[in-house]
C-alpha cells in the first residue's frame, strides 16, 4: 500500500490573521458614505467575484447614486464557513455547497429558508468535476477507472475542509455505484483511487497550485472552472478530460441575516447576490469558467462546457445533511477510507 496522501492544511496563524483582516472590517460606512459589504466565498471563485464585484459596484452607483465596495475572502469552503462561525463579519457567503451554508445556519447567524431565498436553491451558477491532465495525457487517463491504475498520482483536495474535494468525492463514487453492484466493492474503489492521491491540500485553488505552478502529480480532480482557468493562463500545457459520469455541483449563496442586521447591510446584501441572476452577471459567470443557470445564457457557452455529460445531483445522495452525515463526518466513510 502505498504512503498516505500529504495533507496540506492552513496554519493556525493564517487563519488567525484572516479572520483579524475581516472583523477589522465591521465598520461597514466610510466617513465618505461608502458602504462596504463582506463577501466570504470559497478558492476558487477569486477571478469570478474581481470580475462581478466591478460590475456590481457599478451596478449599485447607477441605482443608487451612492458608492459601495465589497470586500472578499476566499479559502476552503468547510473552513470558510467555520470562520464566519467564529467570528468573521461577512455578509454574505458564496459557498461551494449547501451543508457549509447549513453550518453557518445552526449557529443561528442565517434564518432558515434561506435555501429558497434566490432562484435555483439560491445557486446562481452550476459546476461540475472534470480531470485536467498534462499535455499529451502521457497516463492515458480518459475516466475515474485509469485513477485507480498503479504509477498513476492524483491530486485533489480535503473533504475535511474543502467543499469541491467533497463533490469529487461523490462523483467518483457514483461513477463505482453504477459499475459494481455492492458498496463493498463501491467503497474498495474509492479506496483504491484515494490510496493513488499523492497531496490532499486544503482547498480547491491549492490543490490547482500543487498541480499546475508546483508541477506534481499526473491528474487533477478538478472543478470545471479551475481546469478552464489553467487551460487558459497556460495555454498548450494541459488538456481537460471530461469522466464519463461526473456531478452537478451547486455551489449556493446566502445572506448572513445576523452579520446583515447588525451592520444595517440586508437590501444591499440581499441586491448583491440578487444581482449575480442579471443577464450581464450571468455572462460573466460563463466568462469565467462557471456554468450560468440561465439557460439561454448557458447556450451562449455551450463550446466551452461538455453539456452532454451525465450527472448525478446530490438528491441522489439523500441529500447534503444525509451524504455527509454518511461520507464527512469524524470517522464516516472517508475517514475509512483515509485510515486504511
């Protein structure tokens, strides 16, 4: 068997440091009238919110004649939602799954429903798990099987504390439920993939580094966007395999009500994300490697995206509180899997 994934996680000091630079920003009015709101997002949505926050902060001038400016941290999405827990002052968060949204919930910082506050389980854009693999794809890896093969090393990222890791998780377990007929046989497949999984970084945008700007490993699981992000910034070096079965993945926003109250921030907070729905938004969403759930939108993409892959949902699951009470929580599957 072969040595035990590294995992690569934030120091306490960098965390420490992240949640200072975010409840240093609890004055949420300049002396100038500028308004300021929070946004804590997940790794690998950086590029996306540069790009929206311009175009809403444009947005907002125009309707309002008043200036505003958001703020944006990015981190795994598990360890992003326990810093809002913990303290941190946002205003929203723009997660990659709805459990960490649901964690922030039973703390009592967001009222229930706010599932069904935005259109779509307030999911403004879609993704999915997709393979971004090396130029020439020495390995020949095509599908989940050729990551289980001997001398081929995966990198993805920590269910523990990123969100994407989770959906690749579950993507590959799909992919062995339909091929093997008992969860034994499920579970020694995944088992076997994670035993070729070389570096477990904390989030999505760090298992990317690792891969691409480190140069380890043959293969990542990847989101969509991070794999057309790379093919992009380094272009003629990687090639995006697409997995014969992979998973819808919706990441989904919501307004932090107690943050929003206490800072008078809850109409802006709430036309912010409201905002992310508009033609112009949506555009950029596809722009930037996301899945826009417009559907005329998506169309305008439609040679950027494989829209014919097949893909499970988390309902196939049970559900966020079912699959990851199942797969995530201290000593569920994963932990199984990653002691064996």
């Amino acid at each position: 068997m072969r040595k035990k994934a590294t995992r690569i996680t934030v120091t306490i000091l960098a965390a420490v440091l992240a949640m200072t630079s975010l409840t240093a920003c609890g004055k949420k009015k300049n002396s100038d009238g500028t308004l300021t709101l929070t946004n804590v997002s997940y790794d690998p949505t950086r590029e996306l919110y540069e790009e929206y926050n311009q175009a809403f902060e444009k947005h907002y001038k125009e309707e309002h004649g008043k200036d505003i400016k958001i703020i944006q941290s990015h981190g795994g999405s598990g360890s992003q939602a326990r810093s809002v827990v913990e303290g941190s002052d946002a205003d929203v968060v723009t997660l990659a799954l709805a459990h960490d949204i649901s964690l922030i919930e039973k703390s009592g910082l967001i009222e229930p429903g706010w599932i069904e506050e935005f259109d779509g389980n307030s999911a403004p854009y879609t993704s999915t798990i997709v393979f971004l693999v090396r130029k020439g794809n020495e390995k020949g890896i095509e599908d989940w099987d050729d990551l289980v093969k001997k001398g081929v090393d995966v990198i993805t990222p920590d269910p523990k504390s990123s969100g994407g890791a989770c959906w690749n998780f579950l993507a590959a377990w799909e992919y062995a439920s339909e091929k093997y007929d008992s969860e034994k046989k499920v579970k020694k497949f995944v088992t076997d993939l994670y035993q070729n999984v070389s570096v477990m970084d904390s989030g999505a945008r760090g298992a990317t580094t690792t891969f691409v700007e480190n140069g380890q490993g043959d293969v990542l699981i990847a989101w969509e966007n991070e794999a057309i992000t790379a093919m992009k910034e380094y272009p003629g070096k990687y090639e995006i395999v697409t997995p014969s079965v992979s998973i819808l993945a919706e990441p989904n926003v919501a307004i932090v009500d107690a943050n929003a109250k206490k800072d008078n921030t809850q109409e802006a907070a709430k036309e912010y994300l409201q905002y992310l729905y508009s033609d112009e938004a949506q555009r950029i969403i596809g722009e930037n490697g996301y899945r826009p759930t417009n559907p005329d939108i998506l169309q305008e993409f439609s040679d950027k995206f494989d829209l014919n892959v097949k893909l499970c949902t988390i309902d196939d699951f049970g559900g966020w509180d079912e699959a990851y009470e199942k797969f995530f929580t201290d000593g569920a599957i994963f932990d199984e899997i990653y002691d064996n």
